[in-house]
C-alpha cells in the first residue's frame, strides 16, 4: 500500500520442530495409576527419554508423595549414570508431588525444569501416549 511490500514469510521453528530438533535432550515425567486386582490403586511414577522413547518406571507406591517422588528421581539420575549429561530439558505438570526437592535433583545436573500449562494435556503428549499404552495393553483384572 504505502510503498511497503509484504512482510516475508517467517521460518521459525513450530513447537513440533523444537521438540523433535531437541528430542535427544529431553526427559518427560508423569504419575500414572493402577487399580490391583484385590481394586487397591497404586500410582508409578514414569520417566520416558524421547529421544529413544526408553521407558523408566522409577517406582510404585500406594501413597506417593513429595519426598517419594523425590527419592525416584535420585534413582533415576544414579541409574541413568553419564547418560544424564545429554538431558537438556525435563517436561512435567504441575502436581503438588513435584516439589522444589525434586526439581533440584535434575537442576544439579544441569537440566532446565520445564512444566507444562495447566490443563493441557497434549503438551506432554509422548508420556501420556506411553500411559494410554500401558493401560490398554497390559492386563488388568478379569
């Protein structure tokens, strides 16, 4: 209009393009629930590496709480061992059972703490996809 030509087209990355340029260096979080066959409900606590979509099921308790979830994650920093030093990023929501503690522990080794929006489930969707897995595909009570 006013000698202006159009603004050329933006190639920034989407979050799409992010997260699979950053796939290697991302660990993502979530607790899942299981209902036992005597109907008791155990919760596990899941950490999934996108980068090779390995699945580590840190632990299971009836009553997980902010300290518990805490100890999984020291676990799963000693069992990872220098694999830990690729992590760029951890992906979680905002559950009360992650505490300040449990982000310390990947912070101590450089990892940038990421949680996701409230109520947006698809932000996280590769280790809701993992769990929706698990809940259709392994047996439950009969």
């Amino acid at each position: 209009m006013a000698g202006i030509d159009p603004a050329p087209r933006r190639s920034s990355p989407t979050g799409r393009d992010f997260l699979t340029a950053q796939a290697q260096g991302i660990i993502a979080c979530d607790f899942v629930h299981i209902d036992l066959v005597d109907l008791r409900r155990v919760y596990a606590l899941v950490f999934l590496e996108h980068g090779t979509r390995r699945l580590h099921i840190a632990g299971v308790s009836a009553h997980a709480t902010g300290p518990w979830a805490v100890q999984q994650a020291r676990n799963l920093a000693v069992e990872l061992g220098v694999r830990v030093e690729s992590l760029r990023f951890l992906l979680r929501d905002r559950d009360a059972k992650y505490t300040e503690s449990f982000d310390a522990v990947f912070k101590a080794d450089d990892i940038q703490v990421m949680r996701t929006a409230s109520r947006a489930p698809r932000v996280n969707a590769h280790c809701e996809r993992v769990i929706g897995t698990m809940r259709r595909e392994v047996p439950t009570t009969s």
